[in-house]
C-alpha cells in the first residue's frame, strides 16, 4: 500500500508494465505534490516545498477571484492569522519584498522584507476616532493620526485629541500646549521657537481672543518672552501700538521686562497711564550713530547717574544715590566719591548751596579736574569759600 515508484528517474520516463505499476508511480507524485508522509496521509497540511503554486487565468470577464480562503474565528483567548509569510533573511538584498502585486506591468503594492509599504497609488483607510485612530503603533494603540470630519485631520494621544488641522489653521486642544525646548540634556541655548522669512507675518489672537502667555515657568532669566535677531542676540527694544491708555492687569507676582526691571507687588493691582518699576528701566547705550537723540528718548549718557543731599558743615549725606561718600576737606570743599565708576572722567557735575544770611546765593566750582570715581568741588559766595547749610549736587555721564 505505501510502495510508490519515481515515473520520471533522472530525467528519464519510467513506464509502468502493470496496473499495479501504475498505481505505485501514481502515489510517488501525489505523496511529493503534497509532502505527505505516506500518499494517503490526507490530515497532514499540504506542503509543496521549493516548488512554485501558479494559477493563470485567461481572460476574466465576470467576478472570479484568484485565491479565497474562508475560516469561522471563535476563540477570544487566540490570536488568529489568517495568512501568515515567514521568510529566513539570510543576508539577501536590502531591497528584497516579502510580497508584491503588479496592475497592468506596474507595482501597485509592495511589502519589503523591513515591513515598509510601498504603494503606487494613494491608500484610502476609515477616518477612525480617537478611540481607534486610523494610523496608529503597534507599542501604541490609543496614540494615533484619524479624521474629525471632512478636510479635517486630528491628532490624539491617549485616546485625547490634542490638536486639529483643517483648511484655516490648527486648532489645539484646551488641555494642548506648544513647547519649544532644548532636547534633554543639552547645552542650554537660544532654540527658535518660530523661524519667519522676509514678509512673512503671524497674527496671534484679534479683538476678542486675545493670545494669553501663562507658564508658572516665566519667572526666572532663562524664562521669559523676547524676540531675536537672525544671530540669536535677544531684542530689548520692543514697541508697544495702542491707543490712548496701555492698562496691564496682573495678580501678585512679577511683570520682567528686560533684565534689569522687574515690578513686583503683593496684590492683584492695575498699572494705569505709567509704570511703577523698583528695578529700574534699562536704557540703550547710545542712539543711532551720527544723528541727535529724540527730545523725549532716555540714552546712558542723558540720564542723571548720581546725587547726592548733604550738610555743608559736616558732609553728612542726608540722603542720595549712587554716591558712596562725602567728605569735607575744608570749609567749603567737598569731595564726592561715586558708587560706580564713570567711563571716564569727562562727565557733567552740577550743584547748589544754601546762601548764607545777607548773601547773594553761592556757586559751585571744580578743585581740580575729576577723576573717574571722584570729584572735589568747591563752594564760594561772593568769592570767600563757606559751608552752606546744604548742598545738592548731581552727574550725568555714561557709567
């Protein structure tokens, strides 16, 4: 029963004599088409080996499929495969498929061997949810890219939608923000959080949506809104286009302007119509290069460095600032030593005194030409020095 007999030896045809003859080589073929153990070992899986399954057919004019495989999943605990390809790569070509389907001599799908998808076409999938995205990861599923509705695309992440692009702008979600950071670990720098070309303008908020900046973050130096220049040098000249009154409102905390100004207050208060700053304001260094400052700009050379109140009989300072000492050399000669060095000693001091009873006022000299930390002035009234009862002196310069 299991004797079978090769029909086709070494190329050569071996011809039955007897019926038996015939049954034998009969077996030989259908156990090696099916790679049974025996030829009637018909509940083994059908396994054809390094032979080719072909199936050509003619022209097809009514619904015909070519291959069609029906089966009834009923296990929950199982995971089904339908058709399964396990291919061995042992070192073949990098551009090798795993399957391909050509329409009319071009490639219409492709599966390389790295499980891309190549397609000559456009693939069209349900819009899903964001739920059940239409793209999403093996690793994970409730992460993924589906449609909100027509000419819309959205974008969930753990099963929430973060963000939504349609044909006027994207829309981000009321729990989404825009982070634009460093990556982990490197070197703190400037990192372009939006890069515009020449012309190009970006409107954020209008009349009744106003764009709000709110971060428990924009407090610190290395936290705050600037603009910058193409080489990454932070802009501290901003311009402010409103109407008559600009009104900030602002619980407690801190409004950082630059720097050097901070206003800080305790309660929730509004600025109306000025600024109260107990850091100063930092001005430029220097207007435009070869034309005169505006009437009403503020520059480091036009601006009122140090003062100082004091009694002329003793130099003691009542009150002042940016001087660091007074001293009375002699009747009627001071000299004043500032906190922090002038550029140079070419600065401008200005000055008044108490006149004496029957006097004419007195009038404030140099003793001397002054130094960089230091000047020493004399005071006279009608030309014979005196003490005053008080003095006021005051510098500009560039510091």
């Amino acid at each position: 029963m299991r004797t079978n007999t090769e029909p086709y030896p070494a190329g050569v045809e071996s011809l039955a004599t007897s019926g038996a003859g015939e049954l034998e080589r009969l077996r030989f073929v259908l156990k090696h088409l099916t790679s049974w153990t025996y030829w009637y070992s018909h509940a083994e899986d059908v396994n054809f080996a390094n032979r080719m399954v072909r199936q050509h057919q003619t022209l097809v004019t009514d619904y015909r499929p070519m291959y069609r495989g029906e089966q009834t999943w009923s296990n929950a605990a199982v995971r089904f495969h339908g058709t399964t390809f396990s291919v061995v790569d042992a070192a073949s070509h990098p551009e090798s498929v795993l399957a391909l389907w050509h329409v009319g001599g071009t490639v219409a799908m492709a599966l390389s061997k790295r499980g891309d998808v190549h397609l000559g076409g456009s693939m069209a999938v349900a819009a899903g949810s964001v739920q059940h995205p239409s793209y999403t990861f093996v690793q994970d599923h409730q992460t993924g890219v589906f449609s909100a509705g027509q000419n819309t695309v959205a974008v969930g992440v753990g099963r929430n939608e973060v963000a939504r692009f349609h044909g006027y702008g994207m829309l981000l979600a009321p729990h989404a923000a825009v982070s634009f950071r460093a990556a982990a670990g490197a070197a703190a720098g400037h990192v372009s959080a939006l890069s515009l070309g020449a012309g190009d303008v970006v409107q954020l908020g209008d009349a009744t949506r106003p764009l709000l900046l709110r971060s428990a973050d924009i407090t610190a130096a290395a936290n705050r809104v600037f603009g910058y220049t193409a080489a990454g040098t932070a802009l501290e000249a901003k311009a402010i286009v409103t109407g008559d009154n600009l009104t900030i409102t602002h619980a407690a905390g801190s409004i950082r302007f630059d720097v050097l100004s901070t206003y800080t207050h305790t309660s929730a208060q509004t600025i109306s119509s000025r600024f109260l700053l107990s850091g100063g304001v930092f001005v430029p260094a220097a207007h435009v290069a070869g034309s005169f400052a505006h009437a009403s700009a503020l520059y480091q050379a036009n601006v009122v460095k140090a003062w100082v109140a004091f009694a002329g009989a003793t130099g003691a300072i009542g009150n002042s600032y940016g001087v660091s000492s007074v001293t009375r050399v002699t009747t009627g000669t001071y000299t004043i030593t500032w906190q922090r060095a002038f550029a140079t000693a070419h600065y401008a001091v200005m000055g008044m005194g108490t006149a004496t009873a029957g006097g004419f006022g007195t009038i404030i000299g140099l003793n001397g030409s002054p130094s960089a930390t230091a000047v020493t002035i004399v005071m006279r009234e009608n030309g014979t020095l005196v003490d005053p009862v008080d003095v006021q002196i005051s510098a500009i310069g560039v510091q």
